[in-house]
C-alpha cells in the first residue's frame, strides 16, 4: 500500500475522502479502530500506546482483550517492515511474562465501566 487513504461518510451518504498527512491519517486510523473495537472487533479495548517496561522497550499501539479473555495486541503499520515478526514475538514474550500486569490493567478498566 503506497498511500494511506481515508474515508468519511458525508451528508448525501457519499464517501469524501479525509485529506491530511500520512501520518496524521494512521493517527486518526488508530484513534477510529479504538473507539470501535469492541463493536468491529469484538475486542475489549484497554489501552492505547501501552508501554511494554524497560526490558522490552517498547510500545503497544492497542491492547485489548477479547471474549475468552486473551489479549489482543493491535499494531498499526504502514507499508512492509521486515521487522514486524520479531516485533510481534517480543510482544508474545512481554505478555508471557507480564500476565499479571495485564490482569491488573483488566482489573483498572472493567472498574471504570
């Protein structure tokens, strides 16, 4: 995918495009997905941009949880990055070893339903 592109539905039902930059657009992406996960996914939204500690240095772009009470890990990317893989299995290895720390972030957001 070259560019990353965009829609809104207008007023006459018609899709306008959202213009902006690229960056600003998986921005907005994210933010869209986050706010509908649980209706479009079935995913339980958590947290956005979820720091995975100083061992694994990283971040999570979305973590949520689905019906069965698995985490969900969502990464927003563009284009191809060979990297991504590896990216995934260090976040398989933070969530292995930080079970509890997924639990209390369960804990901490079905509280605030």
């Amino acid at each position: 995918m070259s560019d990353l592109k965009m829609f809104r539905l207008g007023v006459d039902s018609r899709d306008v495009e959202v213009r902006g930059s690229t960056v600003a657009l998986e921005v907005e992406l994210q933010r869209r997905v986050e706010a509908g996960m649980e209706r479009m996914l079935g995913i339980r939204f958590l947290a956005s941009e979820y720091p995975t500690g100083p061992w694994h240095r990283g971040r999570v772009d979305s973590l949520g949880m689905d019906e069965n009470g698995s985490p969900v890990v969502v990464e927003f990317k563009k284009g191809s990055d060979s990297g991504v893989v590896s990216q995934a299995l260090s976040y398989l290895t933070w969530l292995k070893s930080s079970r509890l720390e997924f639990e209390a972030l369960v804990r901490a957001t079905t509280a605030d339903r």
